[in-house]
C-alpha cells in the first residue's frame, strides 16, 4: 500500500447518516449485503476493506464511491 493510499484511509471519516448512505449503496451495488455495510464509528478502515473485497475495487475508489454516494 502506498503512503498516499495509508494517509487516505486514515484520514477518511463518516460524518453522515450512515444508514441512509448504506442503503443508497446497496442500490447502487446489489452485490453489497448488510454484512459488507456494517459500520462502527472509528472503523471506516474495516468497511472500506469489506466494500474494496466485495466489488473487487481499490480502498481509494472504495472511498470515493462513499463519499460520492447521496
């Protein structure tokens, strides 16, 4: 993982209403499950890895998907 991948993860927090967002999500990718979505605050690091594992996709566009996700 590259530094400025490591710093993008770690700077990326869920500051919205993560239900309404999680489902949006499910809409938009129906191969994510409530399992995939499942958050806690302070472990966006962990949601990114299942949604990056899921949809075979980066961390980077794992977070980018997130917050372009309304």
């Amino acid at each position: 993982m590259s530094n400025g991948q490591e710093k993008a993860e770690s700077e990326f927090k869920i500051t919205t209403n993560w239900v309404n967002r999680s489902s949006r999500l499910k809409i938009r990718y129906p191969a994510l499950n409530d399992d995939d979505l499942k958050f806690n605050p302070g472990d966006e690091k962990q949601l990114v890895a299942r949604v990056a594992a899921r949809l075979n996709k980066t961390a980077d566009e794992v977070i980018r998907i997130i917050k372009h996700t309304y």
